[in-house]
C-alpha cells in the first residue's frame, strides 16, 4: 500500500529528471510573460540610457556608446513586440540574439580595469547575462515552446 502511494510523485519526479514531462501551456505563457518584463525593462533602461549620452552628463562615454544603446533599445523593443503579439519570428531572433550576446561577452571582452572590485563586477554581470541567454536557449529550444510559439524553423518574415 505505501508503494502504490510513493508511486505517483516517483513517477513524476523520474519524469522531470529525465525530461519527459512536457510544460504546459500555461507554464509557458507564463515564462514568457517574465521574458516580456525583462525585455520591456532592457528597453526602457537603453531608452534612459541614450537620453543620458545625448544629454552630456557621461563624461566617461560621451557619443560613443550611442550606436550601441540604439541597437540594443532597437532588438530589445523588437523582441518585446515579437513576444507581445507571439510572432513566429521572434523564437529564431531571441536564439540569435542570445548567441551574439554570448559570443560577445565570451570573446569579444577585452576592458582594461581600474582595480579588483570592477573585474569581480563586471565578471558577475556578464556571468548573470550569460546565464540569462542560455536559459533562453534552452527554453525556446523545448518541443513543446516550439509548438506553442508555432516555430518551424528558421523564418525570416
């Protein structure tokens, strides 16, 4: 009798270690609820971003850094639209954008740092970054957010 009681959540739990479980749709909607947020907020902070630069109160950037806020308030409001209206195109961009954004923050890094407090916190920034688009890797890269976003590969429309 305990066995038959211990059977149902070993069962589930066997299925989530194996990764056979499927996600539901409103598990989705609401992961992808949370990507929104977080994508409406990047843009947000590259819009004050680029009204920062243009006003002149960066001494350290001046308009260097404004061709790539304007790209990154660009993509992000972009993918916030894209996931909004759940276009098809938006899966194959984030995937995109994710890699880029990895390859840059692996590769292309090369700041030279004042002290040890500024490497240990841009090294934990571009840690959370990267995380953050692998995580989004992984979970547009799920069968069932595949089907859910109605992704059959690569489209560019």
């Amino acid at each position: 009798m305990l066995q038959a009681a211990l059977a149902g959540p070993a069962c589930a739990i066997r299925a989530l270690i194996s990764g056979k479980k499927r996600m539901r749709k409103d598990s989705i909607e609401s992961r992808l609820g949370i990507l929104r947020k977080i994508y409406l907020s990047f843009s947000i902070l590259g819009f004050f971003g680029i009204i920062y630069l243009l006003s002149g109160f960066s001494h350290t950037y001046g308009l260097n850094a404004l061709p790539k806020l304007s790209l990154f308030l660009i993509w992000n409001l972009i993918i916030y639209s894209g996931l909004k209206r759940k276009k098809v195109w938006v899966s194959p961009l984030i995937k995109f954008y994710a890699v880029m954004t990895v390859l840059t923050l692996v590769v292309v890094r090369n700041n030279h740092y004042q002290n040890r407090g500024s490497l240990i916190g841009n090294w934990l920034i571009n840690f959370f970054m990267a995380l953050f688009y692998f995580y989004q890797l992984y979970f547009f890269s799920k069968k069932a957010v595949e089907e859910y976003m109605h992704d059959k590969g690569i489209t560019l429309y």
